[in-house]
C-alpha cells in the first residue's frame, strides 16, 4: 500500500486557492439541512488520499469515500495527471455521431471487469441518469422485441436509483417520492430485505432472507409475466444505510427472472469498483444480471460519469433496420465526456495497480471486527457490515426523528474531525479502499466516542 507521505499530507494542508465564502445565500444545497448547515457550516477545501482539510487546515478523515464515490482516495496525483492532460487535449467532443478514442477505450476496460456477456457500455454522467438509462433500455429492447406490452418495472422497499422520474419512482425511500405525485405508472415493489429481528448484528450478508425473493412471484401472478419488463435492485442498498442482500436472495431473483423472461438490472452505482471486494458485487453473488449500472467510482469520484453495462443480445437487439438511422434514442451531451473518460482509465490503472478490489475483500474481517466492537454503546440498535461498509442504527428521540443522526455528523465533524454519512439516525461509514488498518482502528474509535457524547 502506497505511504500517504507527510509531503502529501502538507500539500494537502496549504491554504485553499477558493476564498472562504463569506455568503452561503445563493448555493441551495441538494439532499441538505439547508438552514442548518448555514447557521453551521461544514466547509471542505481541499483533499489527499484519506483525508479532506478544511479552508483552515484541519485534516478530516474520510470516511464515507466523499459519498461512496472516492474508492481510490482523493486527488491521486495519476489521475490528477491525466485529467489536466485531457483538458489541454480534448476538452468536449460529441458522441453523438462523432467519437473520441479513450470513450471506446474506457468502454472496453469498463465491459473486461464485467461478469457473462455483459459487453457494450452506454455511458452518461450520474447514477440516477444510469437508473434511468437502465429502465429505458429495458422498455425499448421489448419494444424491439416485439413485446411492447411489457412495461412494467418492479423496484424494491428502501431501494436508491436516484432522483430521476425513473429512479425515484423503482426507488423505495418514502421521503424521495412523498412530494412528487405519482411518477412512472407501471410500477411495484419488492419488499424490503431487511429485518431486525431476524437479522441484527450480522456479519456479511444476513442468514435470513433469501425467501423475500419469492415475493416477485406474487407480482408476477398479480400483472402476468407478460406484462413485466424489468426488476432493478441493488446488490447492497446502501443510501438506506447499509443493507446487506440476504445469502441467495440474488441468485433466487435470478432464478425466477429467467422463468420468466424478466430482465435483472444490479444498480451497482455504489457496490462498482471495489466496494464489497469485487470490480462488481454480481461477481461477489455470482450472479450475472442482465444490466449493471454503474458511476461513482468509476473516476474514484474525480468527474461525473455514470453508465449501463449492457448484455450482448439485449444491446444486438437493437441493431437492426437501415444503418444510417439512430438505433436508441437517448443520450446526454456530456455522454463520455473526455475529462471523465481520462480520470475512469486512470482511476482502473489504479485500481488494478494497487490491487484495491482484493485488498478490500482482505481486510474485510478487520473491518467487521472494528465495527462490531461498537455493539452495546447507548443507541445502537443494530450494525451490519458487508465489504467495506458498514451501517449503526442509532434509537431515535421519540419527539425528533434525524435529530440524533444529524448530532452524530455534527459532533463527527466538528469534535472528531471524521466525515461519515447519516441516513436519519442511521450512520454510514464507507472509506476510501485505501484505508489502512490502523485508519480502521481509527474511524471506529471517533464514531464511537461520537456515538457516547451524543444525548
Ligand atoms: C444505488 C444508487 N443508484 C443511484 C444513485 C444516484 O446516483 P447520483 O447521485 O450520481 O445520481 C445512487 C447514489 O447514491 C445510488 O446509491
């Protein structure tokens, strides 16, 4: 493992070229306690490897990987590299019609770590426009098909595909979809995996679950199979803080897919790139579904890129009739976008260089242990681990459902100087890949003496 040398850590810690904003007016934050983050700000200026520094200087240790996305830590100087290069070399180029070369190169890297025939790439620029894409290139290929009737699409409970009208609408998080009407039509839900009675405490994927799959059937018996088109799910639900799919709970959504003919999209926009100690958790499950998305770490969080890996005979369906006529029509300007395509191929040469897939499924044990020893601290209702994550169920105060979480960030970043991410008093803690293990050690020993001063 590459040192994180004190040179490092002192360049990291130079004053911030960005002036500290002495208005927070203007920027509303996305997914943000808007006032309560401006009566008390959290304001990050620069970043190295393990580490985020304020526009003081203090060093804040990372451990949410940015937002599950910086799996080969921050402002690696390879990646650095290449995506200055690119900006003095190609800025934008459209791939609409037109192409650039590290577009089809990324794309071929990207399909190589991919399980089964899952070849072709379609490339965009977010995890929610990958959600998305998913869902519509599984209602066009029937429609290609000839099965255009199918055009349902079944999400699960307390699933995350982001916030587009597709996205939210499979998505299950009731306080995503609560004020936005009725969405996509055509859609319903498996139920939710995850079950503390049965299930507290585990370590790695629960014992008890894999029969939830089955509830596919009832839909199925409820719209006909005819009439479905896809099933999306993480394999890893992890913006609703850390649920572990149930051991042969995916292979059992596979197995009554292919009955009937349903295609199985893995959202793997967090589990991609290493997470849970695969280059793809399908890998981890062996299970190969028919589309993956993907984002995040695909540029280790350095540019916005996203995308859908795509099964061979699902992309080849589209590629009939005269061959001067567009065959999906979809795309985003900024599809493949050079300084993204730059920083991807450099954060994979990284990946692969440092061998961090393996080396997070290595350390996994450690990991568990670090975050099982927080069991019995005042409030902890459950911890669940799996790859490099790991989730704390905090007890809510009866009159104030958040608040606690929300204490937890603060008191985490501004009395322990570690970033993590809450999900209402849930905590979630997912480091950057790189994490050694005495870091380990350490973001285990701050959320606990977090998690103590908390009333
Ligand atoms: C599984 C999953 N899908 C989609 C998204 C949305 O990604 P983005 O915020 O890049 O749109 C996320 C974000 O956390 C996610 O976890």
């Amino acid at each position: 493992m590459r040192q994180q040398t004190e040179a490092h850590m002192a360049q990291a810690q130079k004053t911030s070229t960005a002036a500290i904003p002495n208005d927070l007016a203007g920027f509303w934050m996305p997914f943000t306690a808007n006032r309560a983050f401006k009566a008390r700000p959290r304001l990050i200026a620069r970043a190295k490897d393990m580490h985020y520094y304020t526009p003081e200087g203090r060093a804040i240790l990372d451990g949410a990987a940015g937002l599950w996305c910086t799996n080969a830590g921050h402002n690696r100087d390879s990646i650095v590299a290449a995506i200055q290069a690119q900006a003095a070399e190609l800025d934008f180029a459209p791939t609409f019609q037109f192409g650039h070369p590290r577009a089809f190169e990324l794309a071929n890297r990207i399909a190589a770590l991919a399980p089964g025939d899952l070849d072709s790439v379609f490339f965009c620029n977010s995890g929610s426009e990958a959600a998305d894409t998913a869902l519509k290139i599984a209602l066009a290929y029937w429609n290609a098909r000839g099965q255009a009737q199918r055009v349902r699409c079944v999400g699960r409970e307390r699933g995350y595909h982001g916030v587009g009208f597709g996205g939210m609408a499979v998505g299950g998080l009731a306080n995503n979809r609560k004020a936005f009407g009725v969405m996509l039509p055509g859609v319903d839900h498996l139920a939710s995996t995850y079950n503390r009675e049965q299930q507290a405490f585990s370590r790695g994927e629960p014992d008890w679950g894999a029969h939830l799959a089955d509830e596919l059937e009832r839909i199925v018996a409820l719209h006909s199979d005819t009439t479905i088109a896809a099933v999306i799910v993480e394999p890893m639900a992890g913006s609703t803080a850390v649920l572990p799919a149930p051991k042969g709970y995916l292979q059992r959504l596979r197995a009554i897919c292919d009955k009937y003919g349903i295609l199985l999209i893995f959202d793997e926009v967090i589990t991609g790139f290493g997470r849970l100690g695969h280059a793809f958790a399908a890998e981890r499950y062996g299970v190969v579904p028919d589309m993956i998305t993907f984002a995040k770490g695909v540029t280790s969080g350095s540019v916005p890129m996203g995308g859908v890996i795509v099964r061979k005979e699902i992309h080849d369906a589209f590629m009939h009739g005269p061959e001067h006529v567009v065959e999906f029509f979809h795309g985003y300007t900024y599809s493949a976008h050079p300084l993204a395509c730059a920083a991807g191929l450099a954060a994979l040469d990284l990946y692969r260089d440092e061998d961090l897939f393996a080396r997070a499924k290595k350390i996994e044990p450690a990991w568990y242990d670090a975050a099982m020893s927080l069991k019995g601290l005042p409030n902890v209702l459950d911890i669940r681990c799996v790859g490099l994550t790991a989730g704390i169920d905090l007890a809510s105060k009866p009159d104030a459902v958040g608040k606690r979480g929300y204490e937890a960030m603060e008191r985490g970043f501004h009395d322990e100087s570690i970033m993590f991410r809450i999900v209402g008093d849930s905590i979630a803690v997912t480091p950057p890949l790189i994490v050694s293990e005495s870091q380990i050690g350490e973001i285990f020993d701050k959320v606990g003496r977090v998690i103590k001063a908390l009333a």
